[in-house]
C-alpha cells in the first residue's frame, strides 16, 4: 500500500469516527490518526513526498468541519421533509453523499454497480454504504430484478412475524433466508416471487395461517 492509500484510508477513519462517534470523539481520533500514521506532503528540494504529521492533523481538522456542515444539510433536509429518526440517518446519508461524490457522482457509481459481477460482490458493494444491512444490501437488487437475486428472500421484520406465525424461529439471517428459499420451490416459484407476494399480502398469509 502506498503512503497516498495509507492517508486516504486514515481519512475514511475519521470520517467514521465522525459520523458514529460525534464531533468530539472525531477530533480525538483524528489527531490520534495523526500522532501514529502519516500524511503525505510534496517537497520540491527532495522531489518527493515525505511524512507530516502537522499537516495530517491539519487535514484531520479540515475534513470534520466539512463533515459537520454536511451532516448539518442533512439534518435540515431530512427534518424538513418530516423523516423519521433524522438524527440517526442525517450522519449516514452525509456519508454516502460524500462516498458517491468520490466514486465520480451518480452516473459512475451507478455504472460501478451495474458492472459487478458475483452476487456477493454486489451484496458488499450496498452493504459498504452506511446504514445498509443485510436485507437492504438484498432488497436493492431484488427491487430492479437482478438476475443474482432471484433467488433471494430479503429477510425483513414483515418475513420474521410470518416466521412467527408460523412457529419458525431462527436468528441466523442465510438460514432464515433457506427456510422461505425451500418453500418456493415447494411452491413451484421463485424465491423472489414468494418475497414480493409475502410483501404484498401479509396480512393474508397470516391470517390463513392462524
């Protein structure tokens, strides 16, 4: 890894730090980032880049005002448009907002995605935004028919009081999933039709059942 990997990873930290922990514990790791990594900065005598913690601590201090602020946008949008637990997603939307700035804007991020090849790829590509889970990190790709996620059940709070209802209980998320995985092909269907119909009549499902 070079020096320029290490410092754009050592700033992802302290966005982190930043966007979970606060304002105040940002600074703290952040300059804690500075007094055990290293910053890069260019030497014109030595033509090289050469180590500075001052200037990594600088950085430090200059990203998380910029995070503030953005959180700050985010928060008043999110608010004005009435969204619940603005408090929690405003911090997680700023990051992302900034993520799919670096990755060149919408069009490119949404290109990257598209590109990937392997199912777990693009479960880990979603899952590398803040607040996705396991469900979203599924659902994503589940709502614009994805031929990998097919076979896919988003396992949901919706799919856990059907669980319920049925007398099945399993806190493991793949396992969960293979349960409603067998009953579609029981069924004769797909696993994402069986997701889409238990999203759309559950109330029945769990009538019928009870």
């Amino acid at each position: 890894m070079s020096k320029r990997e290490a410092f754009a990873l050592i700033i992802t930290d302290v966005a982190r730090s930043v966007v979970y922990k606060g304002y105040e514990d940002g600074v703290k790791i952040a300059r804690k980032h500075a007094s055990e990594n290293v910053g890069e900065v260019y030497n014109k005598q030595k033509n090289e880049y050469v180590l500075d913690r001052a200037m990594m601590e600088k950085k430090a201090d200059e990203y998380i005002t910029i995070a503030r602020e953005e959180i700050s946008n985010a928060m008043a949008a999110l608010q004005a448009a009435k969204v619940r637990m603005a408090s929690i997603k405003a911090p997680r939307l700023a990051w992302n907002l900034r993520r799919i700035e670096r990755m060149g804007g919408v069009e490119n991020a949404t290109q990257q995605m598209l590109r990937l090849e392997s199912r777990q790829a693009k479960i880990d590509f979603m899952k590398s935004f803040q607040g996705v889970g396991d469900k979203y990190g599924r659902n994503v790709w589940m709502d614009i028919y994805d031929p990998a996620f097919r076979d896919a059940i988003a396992v949901d709070e919706r799919i856990k009081s059907v669980s319920a209802a049925i007398g099945f209980e399993e806190n493991n998320y793949v396992k969960h999933e293979a349960y409603y995985c067998g009953i579609a092909k029981d069924a004769g269907l797909e696993p994402w039709e069986v997701d889409r119909l238990l999203y759309h009549f559950k109330p029945h499902f769990i009538a019928s059942i009870e």
